[in-house]
C-alpha cells in the first residue's frame, strides 16, 4: 500500500469518527448538544495533533524513539502549578476557579520554564542533548516530589481539586480557550513545518545533518522549544496526556516505515485524532462515563510502551 | 583551498590538538597519519566544523568556515566520519540520495537523480540499491555511505578511517576509488588512516601527528623513510621498495634488516 493512501484512509477514518461522534444520537439538539460536542472535537483534535507534533520531532532530536517531551519536566512543573495554587490559595482562588487564568498562568510558567532550562544549557556552549534530557529528569523529579509533599499535607477535599488535574479531560473544556489554543498551535506549527525537511537530515545523526548544511544547532534549539510550547499548550488546555504521544509517534513509524518526516508527522496527527475522537465515542457511547479517556489511553499506552522496550532490548 | 592556521582543541587542560598549521593542497589525496591519540580525528572535525576549535580558524578560499553559511559549505566540503549510527531505516538508493540535500533541499529533480545514479555506479552499488542498510555487511555499508559523499559533489571530501573493520580487499577497493575521485574529477581528499601502508602507497602527501602536534608534513616519499616514521612512532620501521611502492615492514623489528 503506498503512503499517500494510508494518509487517505486515515483522514478517512478521522472525518467517520469526528462525523460519529458529533451526529450520533442528536435528535435534532443543534443548539445544544452539537456546539458543545464541537468544542470537544476541536479541543482533542488541537491537543492530538500538537502532541504529535511535539513528540515526533522530539524523538528525532534525541535519537530516541521511547522517549517523550514530558521527559523535560514540563507535566510534572503544570501539576505542581496546580498543586502550588491549591495549597496556598485554595481551591475557591481565582487562579483555580478560572478557566482563563490558570490556562494563562499554566502556559507561561511552562514555557518560561523550558526556555529557561535551554537558556541555561545552550550558554555553557553546545552540551550533548543527553545532558540536557538528564537535568529535565532531574528537575521533573524534583517536581513531583514536591507535589506529592504537598498532596499529603492538603486538605482531602482540595485534593479532589489536586487530583482532577492529575488526569486529562476533554469533557469540560472551556470554549474560548479552545479557540486561543487553535491559534496558538496552528502558528506553532506553521513555524515549524517551513523546517521539516531538516528533520529528515536529522535522523541520520548530528555529524551527517551538519555535513549536509543543517545549521544543526539552531534547529535543535527552535525544535525544542516548539515542542515545549506545544506540550504547554495542550496541557494546560486538558492535563497531562504526553504519554499519548509516545503511541502514536511509533504507531506512524511503524505504519508508514519512511523516513519523511512530512509523513510521519501528518500520519502521528491523524492516529491521533482517529484514537482520541474515537476513543472518546468509546468512553462515552459503550462505557457510558464510567472510566475516563486517559485511564484507556493510559492502559493501551502502557502495554504497547512494554512491547517496545522489548522490541528495543530485542533489537541492540 | 583550506588551510588550517594555528588550530588548538583542549579536553579541560589536556591539549588534543596543539597549535596546528597546515595547508591542504588541491587536487591530492592528504593522510594524516600518527600513533593513536595524536589528534588526527580531533583535528579532522574541526577542520569540517563538526567540532569547534578552542583557538585558530579554518579558512576555506582565505575565508573562515564559521562565516560561511552552513548550506553553502555543504556544498564545497564534505565530511564521513567512522561510525555512523542512525535509528531510520533507509535503502542504499535513499541513502545516496541524501547527499544531495544541500542542493535540493530534499526534492530531488532529474539531475540529482542522475547524480545519484552517477554515485552508484561509481561505488558499483547498483545490485544492492534497493537493499536496506541494517541488511549489509559493514564494507558494503561504508560503500554506500561513501557514494553518499560521492553524490555531494563536494570539491573536497574528508574521511575518518574509512578502512577501520573493513578487509583487505574492501580497503584496496575504496582506496582505488579515492584514487579516482582524484584524478579524474579533481577532487581533494583528505584522509585519516592507520595503516601506513595505505598511506604511502595511494596517497600524494601526507601529515604525520604526534601528541597534537604536527611532526611532518609533506610529499609521501619524504614522509616514508625509516628515519622520520622512527620520528613519528618512535619505532624502527624498515622501508623497502616494491614494483615503485614503498612498503613499511614493522611487524617484528627482529626480520629487518637484510
């Protein structure tokens, strides 16, 4: 089957699910039921895709395809945000309580952080990326044992708050960041694609990307800090998900086995619209809410991260 | 032209590459030769921008190579060096055709396919083109990575140990074909080996290095004499003439001598 046709079948199968899932069961509710179904259509497409994205061209940096960006720190500073937030103001706060400021507050703080962290490494001359990935262990780390610190000290029913945000949700998203996310991610993304063909190069290694005129490490720097926007932005906007991308980054290799990353990435954006819309309709039409999305993804994602480190250990 | 001017590397206060001057002249195959250690894959990066020199600049055409733009500079030097891990799958022909990247940009139009047919059928890859590489044995890898390099059409070609795992017939192959780029396209190459063999008899001139330093510099025939390579590997090393080459015989000092 060529390329080109697998994209087809999976655009395909991302407009059934989307269509599935906006029409089914309407009963004529357009003003009601459909806005609101669009909005979660639109949130996890956003979110889909910015992941995607994000881990895709993070795993051809690093050379690493079990890695994902949340190795960097970024989910464990956003719960840690939240934790923060809830355990000095109070889950009543203005921080907390609205959509808009935390999203704000969220992003910032995320961004703030990675561009930070590369500032810090990038100056002390050009550091092997494995150095970097150590100091982003080492931090999200510390960032969770604070959180968890705080977890216990709280009070229990703030920690109902706390442990809301610990799992992604597409089931209360607000709709006007929804619209700011769309933007933000699509000019994101723009940015970055006008460098995909470099991406290509990439994979074949440092030394052969600089032979072939890659300007290697200003493209590793606008890479990284794409991908930590993208994270940022998705995560404030439904939670920690980065494990998503972890599937669907070695789904699309595995499925289109080409080196193209224009390929890659489109497919990794389309499995990831076709598993969260379709996932979604699964959790709602056949378990009825009774678990959420990312318990299933988290599940699915868990098994296939295991047969992957097997295949890796296989493979070496 | 590059020339080289007073290139230093340290590895904290350890001194790689000490103050290294050197002109590489068009038109030859260089080999930098040298006990293990003495820099000449340091000095081989840096020269190829892989690595950045702790002091002294590299000039290409009497310019920095910094200044240059790295597209441009893709295409005017190219560089292979020993190992070349990589975690995609890629046929020899997509391979090959990432050599003309810097032209293309990743699009190949009908004259880099040509160019990259040129590169098969000069490395004799033709039967192996749609083979992956994780299939191939490492000599015929190193074909394809050559042919890569070939494809880049780069005036002057630098390799580091491009003869290390491969076997005696797989070296004399690659280095018959180095022999070729030079004289019949009017390539420059630059080569990093260990065998000194190799060295005297492909190549035209020849740098010897020595804890960083560059000890000898210039044509083969003044470099491969007992007295200078005592110089370089502080060992005797007999060189007797054979059908025009010059061959070192350094396996057991107790042989030499007739």
């Amino acid at each position: 089957m060529r390329n080109s046709t697998k994209l087809i079948i999976l655009l395909g199968l991302s407009f059934l699910f989307t269509g599935l899932y906006l029409f089914q069961d309407l009963n004529g509710s357009y003003d009601y039921a459909l806005p609101r179904r669009g909005i979660k259509v639109l949130a996890m497409v956003i979110t889909g895709c910015a992941i995607a994205y994000a881990t895709v061209i993070f795993q051809t940096i690093t050379h690493n395809r079990i890695l994902t960006p949340s190795i960097m720190g970024l989910d464990a500073l956003y719960l840690l945000l939240q934790t923060v937030l809830i355990f000095f103001l109070g889950s009543d706060h203005i921080t907390i309580m609205n959509k808009q400021v935390n999203f704000v507050l969220s992003v910032a703080a995320m961004i703030i952080f990675a561009l930070l962290l590369y500032r810090f490494l990038f100056n002390k001359g050009s550091q092997p990326i494995y150095f970097l990935l150590l100091i982003g262990i080492i931090v999200g780390t510390f960032f969770t044992s604070i959180s968890t610190f705080l977890q216990v000290l709280i009070d229990p029913n703030e920690f109902s708050m706390v442990q809301d945000r610990m799992f992604a949700s597409f089931n209360n998203v607000s709709t006007d960041l929804v619209w700011i996310a769309l933007i933000l991610t699509t000019i994101v993304i723009l940015i970055g694609w006008r460098s995909t063909h470099f991406l290509d190069v990439l994979s074949l290694g440092r030394d052969q990307a600089i032979n072939l005129g890659v300007p290697y490490e200003s493209v590793v720097k606008k890479m990284l800090v794409i991908s930590a926007v993208l994270i940022a932005i998705s995560t404030a906007l439904v939670g920690p998900i980065t494990f998503f991308g972890l599937i669907v980054a070695n789904l699309s290799y595995q499925f289109f086995k080409s080196f193209r990353h224009s390929i890659l990435i489109t497919g990794a954006m389309l499995m990831s619209i076709v598993a969260l819309i379709g996932g979604q309709w699964v959790v709602e039409r056949i378990f009825t809410f009774s678990t959420t999305l990312s318990v299933i993804i988290n599940f699915i994602g868990g098994v296939y991260f295991i047969y992957l480190l097997l295949k890796e250990s296989k493979s070496s | 032209m590059i020339q080289v001017r007073g290139l230093s590397k340290l590895y904290g206060k350890k001194v790689v590459v000490d103050q290294v001057s050197i002109d590489i002249v068009p038109g030859t195959i260089t080999s930098f030769i040298g006990p293990n250690g003495a820099g000449k894959s340091t000095l081989l990066s840096m020269v190829s921008r892989l690595m950045d020199a702790d002091t002294g600049e590299v000039l290409l055409d009497k310019k920095n190579i910094k200044k240059i733009k790295s597209g441009e500079l893709s295409k005017k030097v190219s560089i292979l060096k020993q190992s070349n891990q990589m975690n995609v799958r890629l046929t020899v022909k997509e391979l090959v055709g990432f050599g003309r990247f810097p032209y293309s940009k990743g699009r190949l139009n009908d004259q880099d396919h040509a160019k990259v047919d040129e590169a098969l059928t000069y490395m004799d890859l033709h039967d192996l083109e749609d083979r992956y590489l994780d299939e191939l044995s490492g000599g015929q890898r190193q074909r394809a990575f050559i042919a890569m390099v070939i494809a880049q059409d780069t005036d002057t070609i630098l390799l580091d140990e491009p003869l290390n795992n491969l076997d005696m017939k797989h070296s004399v192959q690659i280095m018959k074909i180095l022999r070729r780029l030079v004289d019949e396209l009017g390539k420059t190459v630059v080569i990093v080996l260990h065998d000194i063999n190799f060295a005297s008899v492909y190549s035209d001139r020849i740098v010897a290095l020595k804890d960083g330093k560059v000890i000898k510099d210039g044509l083969t025939n003044d470099i491969i004499q007992s007295t200078a390579l005592k110089e370089i590997y502080d060992m005797d090393i007999h060189v007797q003439q054979l059908n025009n080459c010059r061959i070192c015989v350094y396996f057991n000092s107790a042989l030499q001598g007739e």
